[in-house]
C-alpha cells in the first residue's frame, strides 16, 4: 500500500529483490501497516528499501521479526 508523498518514512527493512520485496510488502499489508518499497539510488540492483511510517515502524519491524525475517 503506497500513501501520498509527505509522510514521514522510515526503512525498516532492506529486501533482496522484488519477490522478496512483494512479499514483506504483503505481510505488512494484510497486519496493518503502510509501506512503501522503493530502490534507493547507488544501491545494489537487488537491494529495495522497505519503508513504514515513522509512526509505525519500531511496530512493524517487531512484526517483521515475529514472521521470521
């Protein structure tokens, strides 16, 4: 789920590709969260930054933990 530009973001996770990407992106989803996947510049082809909102994001890393990633 993407929301409009302005929030504050925070990464709280760096994928290693677009499956792997989609598929915390989905998790994050269906518990709740915003997110927004995004591949940072001068970064590994791979690496795509995984951001929550500032407000959510120690919750949502904690989640992430909880599912094993």
């Amino acid at each position: 789920m993407r929301s409009g530009q302005g929030a504050p973001w925070r990464v709280i996770y760096i994928a290693r590709g677009e499956a792997q990407a989609s598929q915390i992106e989905s998790l994050l989803s269906e518990a709740g969260f915003l997110c927004d996947c995004k591949q940072p510049q001068g970064a590994y082809a791979e690496d795509i930054e995984i951001k929550a909102l500032e407000s959510e994001a120690e919750e949502a890393r904690l989640y992430l933990m909880e599912q094993g990633l």
